[in-house]
C-alpha cells in the first residue's frame, strides 16, 4: 500500500478504537457486575443499547453530536430533577438554576419534534 492507503487504513482502525473505548470506559460496559456470566451479558447489552440510543438522540444537533459520551452523561443524565405525572400530563421539575438546563430542554424539543 501507499502512503495515502495506509493513513485511510489506519483512521478507521482509529475510529473503532476510539468507539470501543466510550463504550467500555463512558458507560462502564466493560465492568464485571456479577459473578453471573449471563447477568454481566445483559447488562453489558444493556449499557451499549443504552450508549446508541443517547448517540441517535443527539444526532439533531451539532453541538450535542460531538459531546463525549461521558460528558453528555454528566450534564443529561445525572440532573437532579423529579419526573411529575398528573392526569394525562407528564412534567420535569428540574433545579431552577441548573447549569445545563438550557442545554437540557433543548435537547428534550428536539426530541419530541423527531
């Protein structure tokens, strides 16, 4: 191979690596949670189920596409709020001055607009 095959060759290798690694590192699929080799199966399926599905959801934007897995984690998932359901009503209390709230009801209209 040239120079310019190998550099392609190599930046998928890349790529892949760089998956892999959020996968078992953000996400924590690469931990043993049980002594129950199905168990740790499912929940590893589980936690890359749960990694694609926040991938997909953060297509919509630029801004959210290219966060770290582990940051979009912080400041999406770990949010002190409290779901609300009431009559046919669902509602999200969250901490007025949250710092990512903005960034987080964004997201959320995004979303229901899909």
């Amino acid at each position: 191979m040239n120079a310019i095959e190998l550099h392609e060759l190599y930046k998928q290798r890349s790529t892949s690596e760089t998956w892999i690694e959020q996968v078992k590192g953000h996400v924590m699929a690469g931990e043993t949670l049980t002594d129950d080799f199905w168990a740790n199966d499912i929940l590893w399926q589980l936690s890359v189920l749960a990694y694609n599905i926040s991938v997909m959801m953060r297509q919509r934007k630029s801004k959210f596409k290219k966060q770290e897995h582990r940051s979009f984690i912080d400041w999406f998932i770990a949010v002190p709020a409290k779901i609300i359901r009431s009559g046919h009503q669902t509602e999200l209390k969250m901490y007025e001055h949250h710092f990512y709230k903005s960034d987080w009801e964004e997201l959320d209209r995004l979303i229901e607009a899909a």
